[in-house]
C-alpha cells in the first residue's frame, strides 16, 4: 500500500512539472488536476456549456419531431463542436429536400462524439447531469430515422399533388388557347361618334366637332358673337363700344360691337362670368388700373380718411393688462433690483448669487444666515 502511494505520488509531481493546454481557458498551466477547480476554469466552463446548451436545446425540439423542408435550407451552414473541436453540418440535404437539424443529431449519434465528450468531462471537471444534453443515444436515434423516412415519405406525396395540380391548370391553360388559336379573328370596327348640334337662347350653333352641316360653328365654352349672327367667330380681344373715350382706341376707328353669351345643352359645362360691383372696373372694361391711378384721387382720399393708423385700442387694452401682470411680480426674485437704465463696461458679470462671490462657500452660508436673522428680527 505505501509503495503504491509513493508511485501516485511522483506521477502527480511529474504532472505539475509539465505544462498543459487548457481548451477551455486557452492558456498553458502547470498545475495539474489542481486547474480544473480553479474559479476562472469553472467560470468560463459553466459559461461555455450554458452557451452552447441554448443552440442544443433549439435543436432538440426537432428530434421527436422532425421538420422537412422543400429545397435547401440555409447553404453550407455548419455548428462548431466544442467537444470534437471541428465544423459539423447543421442539416441534411440532398439541394431538394432538407432535414433540418439533421447534421447535429447524427454527429451527437457518432462514436467519435461520445468518445470526444467523455475526455471533455474528464479532462475538465463538468457537471455529469449536463452530459446527456449533448449526446444521442443509438435507440433514439434510429427512431428518430425512422420518423424522418415517413415525414420524407409524406412530403413527396404532398410536391406529387402540388405537381399534378400545376399539370392540369397548364393542360386546361392549352386546351384554352387552342380553342381561341383556332377562331376566325374578331374584326373590330370602331362606331362613328354622332355629335348633335345645339343650339342656345341667342341662336348661336354648338358641336363638338366645330363644323354643323358644311359651315364653322361653336365647338364649347364662352364666345363672343356680333348680335343678329349665328356664324361662329374666332377669339378675339375687342372692347364693346358703349361711347366712353378710351385713350387705347381713337373715337376715329368703327369697333364692332360684341357680346359674351353663353350656351346651354346636354354634357356641357358653363363657365361663368365674374359680375363686377357698382363703380368698380378693370382693364378690359376701360377703367383707370390701380398704378395708374394719381395720388390725390377723390377715392383715395376717402380711403385714406378712413383708415386708422397704429394699433387699435383693443391692442391697447391687451398691451396694458400684459404690464399689469408684469407689474405684480414677486419684488424678491432674481433680478428685480437690476437697474436696467445704468450703463455697463465691457469687463461687467451678472451676479446670480454668493457662489460668484469671493470667498468660500461657508462664509457665503454664515452671510446668507445672518442675514435671514436680521429680516425675522425687524419683523418682531
């Protein structure tokens, strides 16, 4: 028994002698057994397994229950093994079909993974409850195989519909088209448009094609037409000769008289003329334009004669309640004692209170203290 002490006892010298490499640490010890108890190892083991646990948990939903995908579901996307350290495949997939999750249950199955996860624990002191979590056993494994085999088996009986659906809306498609390909073309001719003339309360003719029976007529809208004519016009800026002298036109020259009419009939719009109030005018009907007009006008003279100058005495009224409540505010607030009307150089500071001041601080509170006795004495 001694002897065999003596020999577990330089084999663990020998140990703390050589210097190891930690995976989990990342670093080089001398230690021995003794780094794996260590608070640092501990902490980023937990911190490592709890990590990679929440991925195996995700995955794990999909053992009893395995999902099927169509086409290939996220290409080339693989899962570190921090216990083989190597890439694995997350899924299996064949381009057309993909079994999601796949990849990490068959690595999990392999014996190279329970072979690998063994020395992991070993080698670094984990938790043994958590060891199952990151392993499959062969017995759940093949049921699991064999749930994919009849989802797989359903899937394709399901894209078989799908494909035999979309077979037969093409054929109904074909079957469609032949049937008009083989039809005489449809010669379609467009009717001629009949516009009906009309005719409003001064005589005058409208169509919308702006001829009636061989003669130019209204095509729509507002005209000018001479009185006693039913022949159309073209537009034209004419002033109605009513006998006042214009300085534009000389008395000289025979204006034709014109008026503007409107016209009334089925689908047409009227667009109404602005009617002018008493004594007002504008260019069109010869009054004087407003630039034009002279400074001591009748007219002007009247406006300006009624027109007020500055504010109103309701502005007023607003203005002097404003200083009132301006008035009634409180005579201690922080600067009320300024004096505004004093002039100021260019080195003056605003005071806002004893912390400007020069001194400490304490002296300002023994200043500010006396003071305050002061005030509560007059008072008494």
């Amino acid at each position: 028994m001694g002897k065999s002490k003596m020999a577990n006892r330089t084999d663990e010298d020998e140990g703390k002698g050589q210097f190891l490499f930690c995976s989990v640490c990342r670093l080089n010890h001398d230690k021995g057994r003794k780094h794996i108890y260590s608070k640092k190892h501990k902490a980023l083991l937990s911190k490592l397994l709890t990590k990679f646990g929440k991925k195996v948990d995700e995955a794990r939903k999909f053992l009893k229950r395995p999902s099927v995908e169509d086409g290939e579901l996220e290409p080339g996307s693989k899962f570190w093994c921090h216990f083989c350290h190597e890439n694995a495949d997350k899924h299996v997939t064949d381009r057309d079909v993909t079994i999601k999750f796949g990849g990490v249950f068959e690595h999990f199955a392999s014996k190279s993974h329970r072979k690998n996860v063994l020395n992991f624990w070993w080698e670094n002191g984990a938790d043994k409850d958590l060891k199952g979590k990151f392993l499959v056993d062969q017995k759940t494994f093949s049921s699991y195989k064999e749930v994919v085999d009849k989802r797989l088996q359903e899937f394709e009986c399901e894209q078989e519909l799908k494909r035999q659906k979309i077979v037969s809306q093409i054929k109904e498609r074909e079957v469609i088209q032949a049937h008009v390909s083989q039809q005489p073309p449809d010669v379609q001719v467009a009717p001629d448009i009949v516009y009906r003339t009309v005719q409003n309360e001064q005589g005058i003719f409208q169509n919308p094609t702006g001829w009636h029976e061989g003669q130019r007529v209204w095509g729509g809208g507002i005209v000018k037409y001479r009185p006693g004519s039913t022949q159309w016009f073209p537009w034209m800026m004419d002033i109605v000769d009513d006998g006042s002298k214009s300085s534009s036109v000389s008395a000289d020259i025979a204006v034709p008289r014109f008026q503007t009419a409107q016209a009334y009939g089925e689908n047409l719009t009227c667009i109404g003329i602005q009617e002018l109030k008493q004594g007002e005018g504008n260019i069109h009907t010869g009054a004087t334009p407003p630039w034009l007009r002279d400074d001591d006008d009748d007219d002007d003279d009247a406006t300006s004669s009624k027109a007020v100058i500055g504010p109103s005495f309701e502005a007023f009224k607003k203005n002097a309640e404003r200083m009132k409540k301006v008035s009634n505010k409180n005579p201690q607030r922080v600067g009320a004692n300024f004096d505004r009307k004093k002039e100021t150089g260019d080195d003056w500071l605003p005071s806002f209170g004893r912390v400007w001041n020069q001194g400490p601080r304490w002296q300002s509170r023994l200043e500010f203290r006396g003071e305050s006795n002061r005030k509560k004495a007059k008072k008494k």
